[in-house]
C-alpha cells in the first residue's frame, strides 16, 4: 500500500542527483523529463529544483490532492489529481 507524504521537506533530503519526471493524463505519458539538480527547496506547496543557484524545475503541488511513497521503486513518489500524475523518481 503506498504510503502518504504529509510534509514535502522530505524531498530536501535528496541532493547532487538526477531526477526523472514523468507526467501522465489518464495513464497515458504524456511527458517526460530528465535533470540534474543539486539541492531541492520547498516554500508554501511549491517544489523547486535548483541548479547552480538557479530554480531550474518548478512544481506546484497544490495541482495535486494525493502525494504518495510508491512502492514500485526506492525513492519514487506519485503526485495525483483526477486524471493527472506526475511521478517523481531519483535514480
């Protein structure tokens, strides 16, 4: 059963890495993306991927009503609203 995220600083822990977002409309993909980052910053719902200083990704998690731990992968997580998805995995 997955598990859900009540406070999205657990995201903060993962630093120095690569992430792979993958976003989907009723279980179709309908994009992908793949970036280096080197820390992640969350302030008031929003999840920025951050660069040499710069925000490079932006999510804003109040476009979703479940965050979950997936079980699928280590370090995976599921963003759902309606038929909306946006899996956040770091390889």
């Amino acid at each position: 059963m997955e598990k859900q995220v009540r406070d999205l600083t657990i995201l903060c822990d993962y630093k120095n890495r690569h992430v792979i977002l993958n976003y989907y409309y009723e279980e179709g993909l309908i994009d992908r993306d793949g970036i280096s980052f080197n820390e992640i910053y969350v302030h008031e719902g929003t999840i920025y991927f951050i660069k040499n200083r710069k925000r490079i990704v932006t999510i804003n998690s109040k476009k979703y009503r479940n965050i979950l731990i997936g079980e699928d992968f280590q370090n995976y997580y599921i963003m759902r609203r309606d038929k909306n998805r946006l899996d956040i995995y770091f390889p």
